[in-house]
C-alpha cells in the first residue's frame, strides 16, 4: 500500500465520535486526505489516537505510513504506541540525579532508545534488588538533561514483571548499579486488546 491508501485505512480505524481537545475529528483527516496533505493527517492520526485506546493494527498502519514518508521520529512512535496497545501503558514522573551525583554526564535522548534497568521491588533470592528493564520515552521534549525532569513513557521488556505497579509507587531507574534517576508512577493502563498467549 502506499502512504495515502495507509492513512485512509488508519482512518476508517478511527471512530467518527472521536474529537481532540481541539474538535479535530476524522472528518478534519479525510479533508486533508483528498488535498494530499499526507504528514499533517499522519498528525492529527496521532491526535486522535489519544482519545480512546485504539488497536494495535491503527498504530502499525501509521507507522507504515511514517516510515515510507521517510518520519522517522512518527515512525518511533506509532510502533511505541503499537507496543502499549498490546501491552500496556505505563507513565511516570521521572527526576535524573545531577551530574554531579551521578554517573551519567549527557543528556538522555527522548525517543525510546534508552533501555535502563528498574528497581520495582522485585527481590533476588539473596535479598538485593532484581532489576527489570524497559524502554524509555521522554514526553513533550527530545532530550532530558541531567537533574532534569519529565514525563515519561515505559516499555518494559517483560510487561508481565510489570503488572504490579500501582499509581504513586516510587521506582528507581538504573544504568549500572547506582540509582540514576527516581520515578513516580503517574498512569497505568492495561492493554488495548488482550496479549498473546
């Protein structure tokens, strides 16, 4: 399929009652469809994609689109969105320790590269901490410096390890065994459809 039959599928995926904070509806997608106005109907997909939880088949379709447009940073987030609707969503109120205090000296890119480790109160049988890892999406801003603070998105490598969070818990990310920055869980969604056995 190519970029415009993509995003006219993701439409149809969409539910005509769906409106943004700002009355965007798919009707706004389907007019600048037929102006070839590709990237900002990829946009307000997006948009609308956070109204109510949509299927994992919604996100893949516009990822297609944001890859054969060449977007590599939509392309990003329609497979991490993918990745919720399965799985979950998880979002947390993420604080970096200063460089100073820590090891990590540079900024930490938003975009879901990072895969750091998480003390979420699981226990090694010795008693020390057992780490779980997950992705790392920075909200609302490409990069988070050191001591800096944001919203963040996790993908946990094992959503099953994850189940037991609950909002308000307190987490503690690492990238080695120094604490490198605390987190508050803020969200906690279950998936858009069930996960695969």
């Amino acid at each position: 399929m190519d970029v415009s039959q993509l995003l006219e599928a993701a439409a149809l995926l969409t539910p005509e009652e769906n409106a943004t904070a700002n009355d965007i509806t798919v009707d706004d997608v389907w007019e600048y469809l037929t102006h070839d106005e590709w990237e900002v109907a990829l946009g307000l997909l997006e948009e609308l994609g956070d109204v109510q939880p949509l299927p994992p088949g919604f996100w893949e379709t516009l990822a297609a689109a944001a890859e054969q447009m060449q977007l590599e940073t939509s392309a990003a987030w329609c497979h991490w969105r993918c990745y919720e609707a399965r799985n979950g969503v998880i979002r947390a109120d993420l604080t970096l320790r200063p460089a100073a205090e820590a090891r990590r000296q540079t900024p930490i890119t938003g975009a879901g590269v990072l895969r750091p480790m998480w003390d979420i109160g699981h226990r090694a049988p010795s008693g020390e901490p057992a780490l779980d890892i997950a992705r790392l999406w920075v909200e609302c801003t490409p990069f988070l410096e050191p001591g800096g603070r944001a919203p963040v998105r996790l993908a946990p490598l094992d959503a099953s390890q994850w189940r037991h969070l609950r909002q308000g818990q307190v987490i503690t990310m690492h990238e080695d065994r120094s604490v490198a920055g605390t987190a508050v869980v803020l969200e906690l969604r279950r998936p858009a459809t069930p996960p695969a056995p």
